[in-house]
C-alpha cells in the first residue's frame, strides 16, 4: 500500500475510486456533508470541484492506494486569506469498509501531518 499526493490529473485517472469511496462512506453513516442514498452524479460533481481547488493550490489530497484501487483518501484544505497561512483544516478522512482496521486511517494522516508543515 502506497499513501500518495494525487494532484487533479492523477486524482481524476482515480475517478471512479475516489466515487465509490464516497458513496461507501455515506453509505455507511458517516457524517461527510452528503445524506444516502448518494448518487453517483452528486458524487462525481463533488470529486470534480476538488479537483478545481487542487488546480489552484488551496488544497492537498492524498490517496491510499493498494494495487491498483484507490482504498483512502484524506483532504487538507489550505486557508486562502493571507493572515491566516498558518493555518489548514483536514476534511473527509475515508477509508473503504472493506479496506478498515488496517491502519490506513492512521498511515494518511501521518502523511498529511508530514506535508502540512512543508505548506
């Protein structure tokens, strides 16, 4: 398993991926801003404004990847106005439930944690 930062480019050839983990996530009750059944339109739409963020700077994503599937992803949110550099907001740490109580939860944000001082 390999924890990486995806950019836009290499996060939207993870499409797909990143869609079912969303939608696994709410699917199974967890509190990310999406109520279920969420579609896979609404979904891909949200991936999408990600990707727009990662493109001008004011967020990172980082994805597990194991093989060649997309497991986990966590997001770190750059603030935008300029006296408040100092500070970041980790959003929507999810991890496929076929893929929990592995550790990846933990290995992503010990990444992100590694990355936020260098931003």
């Amino acid at each position: 398993m390999q924890i990486e930062l995806l950019t836009s480019r290499t996060a939207h050839e993870k499409l797909e991926d990143l869609i079912e983990l969303l939608r696994d996530a709410v699917d199974s009750g967890a509190s990310v801003g999406f109520l279920p059944p969420l579609s896979r339109d609404a979904a891909s739409d949200y991936w999408r404004s990600i990707f727009a963020d990662l493109d001008a700077g004011y967020r990172l994503l980082l994805g597990a990847i194991n093989g060649p599937k997309l497991v986990g992803s966590v997001q770190l949110e750059l603030a935008r106005k300029p006296n408040a550099s100092h500070r970041a907001e980790v959003q929507r740490l999810l991890v496929l439930r076929s893929a929990r109580r592995q550790g990846i939860g933990e290995r992503l944000m010990r990444r992100l944690h590694e990355l936020a001082g260098h931003h």
